[in-house]
C-alpha cells in the first residue's frame, strides 16, 4: 500500500496541464533614422523627390524595384504596398553595393547618392 501512494501520486501529476504561456504583444516596429531605415516607409515620389531621377524601374507584380546609383555605389529600393493591399507602395527593403556587386555601408551610398 505504501508504494500505491507515491506511484498514483505520479500518475495524477502526469494529467496535470502545464500552465499558460503568457502572450507578450510584439512591439511596434520603429523607424530607424540610419542606414535604410532612412528610407523604409518613403511612397515613389518622396524617394525621388529625396534622390533624383531613378536609373531604372521595375515593376514586378505588386512591387516596384527603384535603383538610384552614383559614381562608387548602387541603391535598389524596393516598394510594396500595404498588406491590406490598398494604398501606394512603400519602401519595404534597401540594398546598396559597389558598382562590381561588393557589398558597401548603405549610409555612404545613400549620402553619395545625395549629393550627385
């Protein structure tokens, strides 16, 4: 009998439920103010208005590729719209590389860009 005691002990502990997992909302996302976060969330016409005319457009499904390029470096931004799928696109993701494909510092380009 002793040896019942602890055994169902353990089976009745096996049955319990583990406790709940507290959800944690995630946090908004904040805009940086350097490298590309300088640009995420800018519409087409904020982008040109900021860097000049792009060297090439591309348009692919709900996406638009802009690449804006200066001497030493390319900037591709690319714009989606909402996920809601409503509104103008907005720029979702930079890249920036040397004109033969190394990568660079986006804050260099960007500037770079800028001032042509």
């Amino acid at each position: 009998m002793r040896r019942l005691i602890p055994a169902s002990a353990l089976l009745l502990a096996g049955c319990a439920t583990a406790p709940p997992v507290p959800v944690v909302p995630a946090k908004p996302a904040v805009v940086e103010t350097s490298e590309q976060g300088a640009l995420i969330g800018l519409g087409a016409n904020e982008l040109v208005a900021r860097l000049g005319t792009p060297r090439l457009q591309i348009r692919e499904g709900d996406g638009t590729k802009l690449q804006f390029s200066a001497p030493a470096c390319i900037l591709d931004a690319y714009l989606y719209p909402p996920p809601a799928g409503q509104g103008i696109g907005r720029v979702t993701h930079v890249d920036t590389r040397t004109r033969d494909g190394r990568a660079t510092d986006q804050l260099r380009c960007l500037t770079a860009i800028e001032t042509r």
